[in-house]
C-alpha cells in the first residue's frame, strides 16, 4: 500500500525571504517576497522557478515528524561550506506520513437461516 505524506515548510526560513505589502490598482496583498538568485537550492528554469529540498530521515522523531526539511545544496557548495554553516543550514519543515482511516461498512441488521432457501448440492451441473 502507498504511502502519502503530509508536509508542512517555514518558507520566510529561506535565506533573504521577507513578508511585504504590495498595493495593486485595486487592493493590498500581503506577498511573500523571495531573492532567486541569493536562496540556496532555488534556480529559475524554463518552465518555472524550483526550490530543490531534502528529506531526511529522523533518529528520534518528534511531533509524529518522521523527517525534516533542508535545502539540498550541491555537493560542491557543501564541501566548500564549514562544520558551523553546514550545521546552521535550516531545518524548512517536517514532513510525516498521513494515516488513512479504515472504511468501515455501515450494518444496519443481519438476516438468519430462514431467509435463504435450502441447498443440497444435487443439481449442480458438475
């Protein structure tokens, strides 16, 4: 059986991200705001912008998390980065597996014996 995942991301955690109003012709939307080219593991592709991310598995899971969320940085940036800034790499979010709920079938009463009528096998064709 698969399984389905529930996942929840902090997305002003990611770097340079901020909360800004912006006044349209009509109305005020609040937006999030997000630098491109400054956040780790995000591109601008062709076809839409990506924000590359990790799940990694929990030793001791906490708050029915069994993984949390970090950027995926290159391998490349990785080994370039320290101990510390490899350690202050934020945790985005968590992510946990959603439990489905066993159908069960309503039974609104049960029929006996004498409802059925009664078989003695002798006219079956085999």
């Amino acid at each position: 059986m698969a399984t389905n995942f529930g996942i929840k991301i902090d997305l002003l955690k990611l770097k340079g991200a901020f909360l800004k109003n912006i006044k349209g012709n009509t109305t005020t939307k609040r937006c999030l705001i997000i630098p491109v080219d400054e956040c780790d593991g995000m591109f601008l592709g062709e076809k839409g912008c990506y924000l590359n991310l990790n799940a990694i598995e929990m030793q001791n899971p906490q708050f029915n998390d069994t993984h949390c969320i970090k950027v995926n940085i290159s391998k490349e940036q990785r080994e370039a980065m320290t101990e510390e800034q490899r350690n202050a790499v934020p945790i985005l979010g968590g992510l946990r597996p959603l439990e489905r709920k066993q159908e069960t079938m309503q039974v609104r009463g049960t029929l006996g014996a004498e409802a059925f009528d009664s078989f003695d096998g002798d006219d079956l064709p085999f």
